[in-house]
C-alpha cells in the first residue's frame, strides 16, 4: 500500500499531471465557447435554411403522436416517434470547430517548435564554433607563450655563455698579466 501511494504521488509531482489538469480545463471552457457559437450563430443561419426556430429542433417524424381528448383532458395514446438530425448535426458542427481549431493550434506549436529548435541548433553550433575559437585561440597564444620563453631561455643560456667565455678570457688575461709580472719581478732581481 505504501509502495502505491508512493508511487501516486510521484505520478501526482511530475509536470504531465498539471499540464493534463490545465488542457482539461481549457478544453472545458473551449467547449463552453464553441457551444455557444453552435447555438448563436451556425444553428440560427441553418435554421433559416430549414425553417426551424434552432438546429436542435430540426427532426423527422417517423410516427406521430396519437392522442384523444377525453371530456377535456388530453390523453396520449402512442407518444410520437422522431429522429433529432439537427442534434447529430449540431454535434458534428462542434466537433468540426473544435478539431479545427486544435489542427491550427497543433500547427502552430509544431512550427513553433521547430523554429525553437532550429534556434536551439543554431545557437549550440555557434556556440560550439566559439568554444573551438577560443580552444585554438588560448592554444596559440600558449604555443607563442611557450616560444617566446624558449627564446627567451635560449638567449639567457647564450648570455650565461658569453658572460663565462668572457670571465674565462679575463682571468687567462689575468693570469698573463700576472706571470709577466712575476716575469719582470725576477728579473730585476
């Protein structure tokens, strides 16, 4: 029971119920408004074609009524028999307003939800092209940063060079400069 209950409930929680309760609702009122064109507006015109007060009156009598009047009363003895085709008509009147206004309805939402989603594709592949922009983009600028910093290691390691070559030369120099120091010193002695 309580894994019924639970499971009512979350049927109950999900959007479908809502969304089923305000389509009963705006069909019930729908219907109220295509009723009452059908009764203001269509019956009335076909009944001046069929010379009827309204379109649910329209009907074929099949057996009419026979009755007597018995010392002032009015008694029936076989009711009459009819067919009502204004009614069925009546109902196909409404059922044709109403399909046709879902059909208009169902197409717009339908194109509208193609144009939302040709929209949605749009936008996710130029987001996408954006996205692989800046990927290649962020890349180059790595590979520069990468380059730059390279050369800039590369000049360093050639300065660090240079500098040694020339500290190396300068004490060779030293060292001549000594010994030709030492050389005249021993001399004089």
């Amino acid at each position: 029971m309580k894994k019924m209950f639970a499971e009512f409930k979350k049927f109950i929680k999900r959007g479908n119920v809502v969304d089923m309760a305000i389509g009963v609702a705006v069909a019930s009122a729908f219907t109220a408004i295509v009723n009452a064109f059908t009764k203001g507006v269509v019956s009335p015109l076909i009944a001046l074609l069929t010379g009827e007060s309204t379109l649910a009156e329209l009907k074929w009598v099949l057996r009419p009524e026979v009755s007597q009047e018995v010392d002032g009363v009015v008694e029936i003895i076989k009711p009459e028999v009819a067919m009502f085709p204004g009614l069925v008509l009546q109902a196909a009147i409404d059922f044709l307003i109403v399909a046709a206004f879902l059909f208009i309805v169902m197409h717009v939402v339908h194109k509208l939800s193609e144009r939302a989603q040709k929209i949605a594709e749009e936008i996710r592949l130029k987001t996408d092209e954006e996205y692989q922009a800046k990927i290649e983009k962020e890349k180059e600028e790595a590979e520069k940063a990468a380059l730059a910093a390279k050369e800039a290691a590369d000049k360093a390691a050639a300065e660090a060079k240079a500098k040694e070559e020339e500290n190396e030369r300068l004490r060779h120099r030293e060292i001549e400069l000594l010994e030709t120091i030492c050389g005249l010193l021993s001399e004089k002695k």
